[in-house]
C-alpha cells in the first residue's frame, strides 16, 4: 500500500519558535543576574583598590614634603590634606555619579594624621561598601596598608 506524498512547507512550527524562545529568555536572565552581581562586585574591588592607593599616597607625600598629612572623609570623598594649612592635596569623589559609587566609612571618623617619618597617629580602616559587597582597607599606625 503506497502512501500518498504530502507535501511539507519548509519552516519551524509556532510551538518550535515558542519553545526556542522560552529557553533563550531563561538564560538571559540567569546570565544577567550573575554578571550584575558580578559588575558590582568588581566596582566595589575597584574602589578598595583607589582608597589603597590613596593611603600610601599620603605616607609618600608626608614624608617628601616633611609636613604632617591628615586622612579624612568628607562626605562621600576622601581626602589627603596638609594639616598645617588645611589644603586639600587630592580629593576622590565616592558618591552619587561617580565611576565607583561606593560608601566609605572611616575608623576614626575623624580620620589620621601622617607624620613625615611615615608613622601614623593610630591605626586607619576603611570600609567601602556598594550595593552588595563590602571590602576593608587597614593601614596600620606603622604604615603597612592591606585589604586582609
């Protein structure tokens, strides 16, 4: 008994492009999810990274000027400043628009004087905190800085 030939149309079924369609959305959204937290995870490391940099920026400049250097924040910024005069050496905005915008949080909040043999008047940690990952950058009284 011979079939009868029925001719097909080339092309995928709506519950095929649906299907496809369905599976592409859930891995998008898995992916997205993961890369945020990623990005902001990296934000928060790039900022930690600023603020260790800012911290032996300040042991450099008390030593070569031969002037006490204070360490301070200022809002969302922090701050190297001359302690005699009060002039601001370098500023890094944290906050709101910012490339990192990240939350600092000094102990003491009052910050650290640096005098010009490196030492410190005690011990500095800040913490920077985004969205969802926080790091903590300690500079000891001594001067060694780390992020344990």
């Amino acid at each position: 008994m011979m079939r009868p030939w029925r001719a097909r149309r080339p092309g995928f079924t709506l519950i095929e492009v649906l299907v496809v369609v369905v599976l592409i959305g859930i891995v998008v959204t898995v992916s997205g999810t993961s890369v945020s937290k990623q990005l902001t995870r990296d934000r928060a490391v790039r900022a930690a990274t600023v603020v260790e940099g800012m911290l032996v920026e300040a042991t450099q400049v008390a030593v070569r000027r031969r002037v006490p250097i204070r360490i301070q924040g200022s809002g969302t910024a922090l701050q190297i400043v001359e302690r005699r005069t009060g002039t601001v050496i370098r500023s890094r905005s944290f906050g709101q628009g910012s490339d990192m915008e990240a939350t600092l949080t000094l102990d003491p909040v009052a910050g650290v004087t640096i005098f010009p043999n490196g030492r410190a008047s005690s011990d500095l940690s800040v913490t920077v905190t985004t969205d969802g990952a926080a790091f903590v950058v300690r500079r000891t009284a001594t001067g060694i800085v780390r992020r344990p």
